[in-house]
C-alpha cells in the first residue's frame, strides 16, 4: 500500500496484505455471543458511587456500556460528526501532515496504535485528541478544516 492512511478515496478490489489477519488469529464467530442487552448507565442520576459501581462492573464483564444524560446536545454531537466527514474529506496530502507512528504522541492521525509493532493493522484511520485540560491540547489540533477547533 502507498499510503500510510486509508482514507483517500482509492476503492481497492482486494485487501492490502498488511491488514489480513491470518486464519488462526480471527475471531470465531461461532463462539462469539451475541450482547442483547447492552448495559445503560444513567450518568444524570446523581449518584456518583453507583456510577462508578456501574461503569466498574460493565467494562469488567462486558468491556462496553451506554451511557444516557451525559449532558452532550444532539446539535453538539451532529455538529462533531460532521466536522469529523469534514476532516476525513479532506485530500489525503493534507491529512498526512498529521498523520505519526509514534503512540506516545497526543495528537497524531494513524491506522493502528502502533504501527511499527502490530504485524496486521486495522482498516480504519483515526484522530487521537487530548482534549483535558483543553487550553493545553487545543492549540495542537488540526486547523483545517476550519471548522475543526
């Protein structure tokens, strides 16, 4: 593959060998159960102990959960959405100039966590934002598109 991102609106007919995992490292989904009832975590219910017990208890057991009344509006996150389409729009050459293997880094737009150790990586792209304190981490995020901040 020549990118390091897949993002870049080439449609390929066949998998890049780089992220085929071989048969004895995929999932039997045979075995894999399916999750009916994923565990809903009421973040508005005042009770911060049984949040905490909640949160606790679901990623140990089932490494998911829903939260609701996390007080984020729907305007806020269709807006991020599409700011995020925005910034994965946009031409790869201009992507690339955020894009790092290094996973120590706080803002880096990558494939995979590390990619210089994993073997097989993953068909996506992301952007890794710190984002606490935010007058810190802002001034590294992408200014383009200028939406972004």
């Amino acid at each position: 593959m020549e990118t390091k991102v897949i993002s870049t609106g080439i449609r390929y007919t066949s998998l890049p060998k780089s992220y085929v995992r071989p048969e004895s490292e995929r999932p039997n989904l045979s075995q894999v159960a399916d999750c009916e009832n994923v565990l809903v975590i009421d973040l508005g219910c005042g009770d911060r102990n049984l949040i905490v017990q909640q949160i606790s208890h679901a990623c140990q057991e089932y490494g998911l959960f829903q939260v609701v009344n996390h007080g984020v509006s729907m305007e806020a996150i269709e807006r991020m959405v599409e700011v995020a389409h925005e910034f994965f729009g946009l031409p790869v050459e201009e992507k690339l100039k955020l894009y790092s293997d290094d996973p120590s880094k706080t803002m880096r737009l990558s494939t995979s966590f590390n990619v210089k150790k994993e073997t097989v990586h993953n068909w996506r792209d992301y952007l890794r934002l710190h984002c606490h304190p935010l007058d810190t981490y802002v001034p590294e995020w992408p200014s383009n598109p200028s939406s972004f901040k």
